[in-house]
C-alpha cells in the first residue's frame, strides 16, 4: 500500500483514457466480441486489489480463454516493491507466445 502522499503523485501520472475505456467497457457502452479476438491474452491480479479483485479478472481470462498470472500486491502493481516479479511473469508470457 502507498502513502497518501506518494500514492497522490502517482495518481497524477494516469492516463485519463483508461479509465474512461474501463467504464465504458463496464457499463457495455463499449461491446467486445471475444471469438474475433485472435491474439494471446495475459490477465493480471493483484490478490490486494479491491477495485478489480482476482475473481473478476479470473472471470475475464476465462471468457477470452487466455492465461491468467495472480501476484502478490495491490492494483497499482509496478509501484509495489515486487513490482519485478509481476514483469518476470509478463516477460515470460511474452517469451512463450512471441515467434
């Protein structure tokens, strides 16, 4: 978990457009057909993260068949201190589905 302070200026280096997608995909404004999707998806967890808890993210995996990776930490996961095991696992998803 942040500071206050710190998590304050992190907050500030935000895309505004993610959020903006994100809501937008949760209110269905946005509609996705999973079975056009053709390339290989990673969903990550954060086993602390109460906005998008594992469940939901689990769920998402399955409905797009993809891989899913649970770490250890909190929604903002490369400002955790083991921010290097969550980019071991997407290295690694990388190596694995990259030609």
């Amino acid at each position: 978990m942040l500071e206050k302070k710190r998590a304050r200026v992190e907050y500030t280096k935000l895309g505004k457009d993610s959020a903006i997608v994100i809501k937008e995909m949760i209110l269905r404004k946005i509609k996705i057909d999973e079975n056009k999707v053709q390339c290989p998806f990673l969903f990550i967890a954060a086993k602390k993260d109460i906005g998008c808890p594992p469940e939901i993210v689990m769920q998402m995996a399955g409905k797009y068949n993809a891989d899913y990776q649970e770490f250890d930490c909190c929604h903002h996961f490369f400002l955790n201190k083991n921010w290097k095991d969550v980019a071991d696992g997407i290295n690694k998803f990388i190596s694995i589905h990259v030609c």
